[in-house]
C-alpha cells in the first residue's frame, strides 16, 4: 500500500472546522499522482504519450470527522481493464492513531489528448501499472464497470 501524509491546514477546514469535502478530494488527487509520477507516469511520459487521465466519478464514505493534525491517505489499485484504459483507484485515510477516517474511490480512464477520445496504455505504462499495489477486492473492469447505474444526462430543453 502506497501512503502519504498531509498535515491538515487551516484552509482544509470547512465551516464546522473539520476536513472538508474538497479537501478529501484534493488529497486523493494528489496522493495517486505522487504515486504515478514516483512510478513513471510523470508529465514528460505522459506527453510522449500524449495521453492524461480523466475522471469519470468519485466517492468519499466518511466515518468519522477530522479536525487536525496530520492525515494519512493511502494509494491501492481498486482494478484495471486489460488493456489499462479503464481503472479505479483506492484511497483510505486514516488519523495520527492509524483510525480509519474515510474511505474513496476514484474511476477513470486514460485520454488521448489529441483525439480527446478514451485509449488503451501504452504497453510501457500498463507494465508499470499493473506492479501498483492492488486491493484486496481488485478485479479486471469493462467499460460497464464505469458508470453508475441509472446515472445518464438529462439536457436542458431547448
């Protein structure tokens, strides 16, 4: 399992005074791309590439609140499709005792960003990613494993 530490600043609180939402957000993001850049996915890969990853949703279950001191939040690969286009990543964070505070997950895809259409990895990327640290209930996605059920759009009427 992949960690990382933030000590929680002042503008990470909300109105109550505890851990926002945003911030949970914020750490997550920032946790799974300190553990992609420290893995070979940093910005000069990617341009070679020419791909970025893209988010399709995101969850966060809180358990209990955080106020202050440092948190932990924790990287682990939730699944991937064969072919690395499709993921979902783990993050848990826990409190200075080790108390598990929140749980999220992340699910996206990689995007080229010429056609800004989804693609598979790279054979050189899909290697790497598939060495990341895999929960305990990982499992191989499809397509369909990344949208939540009954969730399409709705446009406004013109």
């Amino acid at each position: 399992m992949y960690i990382k530490e933030f000590e929680i600043r002042w503008n990470d609180l909300d109105a109550n005074r505890h851990l926002a939402n945003s911030s949970y957000i914020n750490y997550m993001s920032h946790t799974r791309m300190s553990f992609l850049i420290e893995n070979g996915f940093d910005q000069k890969v990617m341009a070679q590439y020419n791909i970025g990853p893209v988010v399709f949703n995101e969850h966060i279950h809180f358990f209990r609140e955080s106020i202050k001191g440092k948190v932990r939040v924790s990287f682990q690969l939730g699944g991937a499709s064969e072919d690395g286009m499709f993921f979902k990543f783990i993050h848990n964070f826990y409190d200075e005792k080790g108390r598990n505070m929140a749980y999220g997950e992340m699910k996206g895809g990689w995007m080229n960003l010429e056609t800004r259409k989804l693609t598979e990895l790279p054979e050189e990327l899909l290697t790497k990613l598939a060495n990341a640290p895999k929960s305990d209930d990982y499992m191989q996605l499809t397509s369909k494993d990344m949208r939540v059920p009954g969730v399409s759009p709705k446009d406004l009427d013109s």
